[in-house]
C-alpha cells in the first residue's frame, strides 16, 4: 500500500502543499472561556503543521454563533492575538492555517454563550437535538428568525470574522456551510420555512451562503476562502429531501459558488458520486474530499478516481500528529481515546506520542 498519489505536490490559491493530505476541522473545545485560543491550542496545531493544510476547528465569528462551550472565537482582539500564536505555532512547522468560520445557527443553547441568549437561525423550528451544556446534555430551544436586517448583521460578522483571520495571521478562512450550522439551515427545506428571499425555492434557500461567501472572499480575497458543504449530511435535525431534490439544491448552489474563483471546495460527501462528479465537472479550483471513516487504505480512493485533489483526514490526525510520517512509513497509528476528544487540557489533546517514542 503506498498511496501514491498522496505524496504529489499541489498548489491551492496561494498555499504550496506537499502531499495531499490535509487536516480536517475538529471541533476540541479547549479554548479559554472568552473563546480565546491559549498556548496549548498552539501547541496542538503546531504538533501538526506536517499536515501542511491545517483546517481549524470551527471558531465562532461572533457571540451568537457559539454553539457549544469553549469553542474558539474569531472576533476581539484577544481571539486575534491567541491565534497569532497558532499560526505563528504552524507556520514554524511548514504548515499553513485555515480557521474555519462556523456560526452554530439553532444547535446552540444559552448556556453555552458568552450572552446566554436564544440561538438565531432561519426559522423558528427547533433542531430536537440534545447537546452538551455545563449542565448535561440539554435539548437546544426553539431558535429566534433572522429577520433580513440580521441577516445583514451576521454577513458582516462572517466580513469581520475572515478579517481578524488574517489579521492574526491565519493563511486563510474556510466557511462552514456543512454538518447541520446555520449555513445548512439555510440550505435544508425543513429547517428554511421563510417566505422571504432567504427561503421557498432553490435559489432563495441558497442566498445567505453564497452573499456569505462573497462577502469574505471580497474581505479577504477568493483566493484565501475555501468552503465546506455536506449535501443530504443528516445532522442537526436537517432532511433535505430526496436525491433528486438534493441535486437541484447543490448543483445551483456550487454553480453560483464557482463563480467566486475561491481557493477550494471541501465536502464532507455522504455517497452520492454523481453529484460529486458534477461538482468536479464545475468548480474551477481544488476540490477537497472527506468521507467518514476511512480506513487509510482508502485515503488516496477518492484522488486516484479523479474527484478530488485533496484528501483531508480527521481521527487520524487528531490521534497522531505525525500521520503524515506515518503513512509515508507505513507504520502503526496512536488509537484515538474517545474520553478526552471534547475539552480537557493536555491528556489526549498534545500528549499523543509521535512515531520515534511511540511504544
Ligand atoms: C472530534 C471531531 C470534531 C469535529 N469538528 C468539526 C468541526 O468543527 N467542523 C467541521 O466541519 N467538521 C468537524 N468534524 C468532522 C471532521 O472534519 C471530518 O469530516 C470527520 O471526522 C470525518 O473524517 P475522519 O473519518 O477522517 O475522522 C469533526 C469530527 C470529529 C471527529
């Protein structure tokens, strides 16, 4: 198994890469109560830069984008110098940092924001979910709607958010638009009962993402954006329909995101290969696949099929810091402790041993 095509060098917007591998965003819940990112996420991503791409965990763009406890944030002064050290940590490696942008929509509770206030999201419709809170799991509310106004607001927040990105030296952002968060709810038919532009037909549910995405690439530049979708991911209570309705709904949506010239398209793919390939056939730059639970066996499957360019990877880099090593070497992989994924300190989150003083 030498998984070849990994260990090619590619160019994606203005960040040289030299393999294929990259690391997946990872929510950990480790920075400081104000969302700042302290030494120790530092040292996290740091002990991963040979990833080369490293994808941050969502960090929130603004206060009502929180959704769960010690979430990192991306908008004071203090979020910009705590990851000025993480990308400081990461570009000392070789690496580059994205810091995904990721506004947790109705999968919020009170309890786990800054504010303690109801959760924003499309329409007001719980996701039913139960989440973790200081507290126990909790159910999550019944959210407030946007009205057009706030929406207004929350682009701005994202504006801002990609801003203090690169003000802290990030590399560049990649926009949540997957795996249940607000831009999902934007996307999915069951969680989008608006009335307005924002909502009913294809093009209307699709809007909010993409003047999301014109509003960042246009801060920052397109070539320092990338975004993430998840069509038909189930998760935070969306149902988007049938295959066919799920077509219509990302065929229009990553058309008008193609436009954009961003630096990538990062899907977090649930099966549907002739959709992937259609994606393939439209967007204009990288394309970066992620299915859930590959073995690594399979982790060039989706390059070498000609649908991606990029192939991030998830547990494997949470639990070695040095997988890339360990894929060139074709040695064992650090199993992944479940007990310490979300929040903690050190323990499971910087003490995983690398290859030379593995046991
Ligand atoms: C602990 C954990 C936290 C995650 N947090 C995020 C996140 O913040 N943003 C996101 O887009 N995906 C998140 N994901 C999904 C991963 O990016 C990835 O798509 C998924 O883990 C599948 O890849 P894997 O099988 O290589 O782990 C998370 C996954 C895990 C395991």
């Amino acid at each position: 198994m030498t998984l070849t095509s990994l260990w090619q060098p590619f160019s994606l917007g203005r960040v040289e890469l030299s393999h294929r591998l990259a690391m997946a965003p990872m929510t950990r819940n480790r920075a400081n109560a104000d969302g700042t990112p302290g030494e120790l996420v530092a040292r996290y991503c740091g002990q991963r830069a040979t990833l080369g791409l490293l994808i941050t965990e969502g960090a929130q763009p603004s206060a009502d984008g929180q959704g769960y406890a010690n979430t990192p944030g991306i908008y004071t002064p203090e979020h910009i110098a705590g990851w000025r050290k993480v990308s400081d940590a990461v570009h000392a490696g070789g690496g580059a940092l994205f810091i995904q942008l990721m506004h947790a929509g109705r999968i919020s509770h009170p309890d786990n924001t800054p504010h303690g206030r109801q959760p924003v999201a499309p329409s007001a419709i719980s996701a039913g979910v139960d989440i973790a809170t200081a507290s126990g799991r909790q159910q999550v509310p019944v959210p407030r709607e946007l009205s057009v106004q706030d929406i207004a607001a929350v682009i701005a927040e994202f504006r801002h958010a990609a801003a203090s990105a690169i003000a802290a030296g990030a590399d560049g952002v990649e926009i949540h638009g997957a795996n249940g968060y607000l831009l999902h709810q934007f996307l999915s038919p069951n969680s989008n009962r608006r009335s307005d532009a924002y909502g009913g037909s294809v093009e209307n549910r699709s809007r909010f993402v993409i003047e999301v995405a014109r509003a960042v690439a246009e801060e920052i530049g397109a070539d320092r954006v990338g975004i993430r979708l998840s069509p038909s991911m189930p998760l935070g209570g969306l149902e988007e329909g049938d295959v066919a309705d799920v077509r219509a709904q990302y065929r229009h949506l990553v058309g008008e995101l193609a436009g954009l010239n961003l630096a990538y398209l990062h899907l977090h793919h649930v099966g549907d290969d002739e959709l992937l390939q259609s994606f393939r056939e439209a967007w204009p730059t990288a394309v970066l696949v992620v299915r859930y639970g590959r073995t690594r066996e399979q982790l060039a499957a989706d390059i070498d099929a000609g649908f991606a360019d990029i192939a991030p990877v998830g547990r494997l880099a949470l639990a070695n810091p040095d997988v890339v090593e360990r894929l060139r070497a074709e040695a064992p992989m650090n199993e992944l402790d479940p007990a310490t994924i979300y929040g903690g300190g050190e323990s499971g989150y910087t003490d995983y041993p690398v290859l030379a003083n593995a046991n």
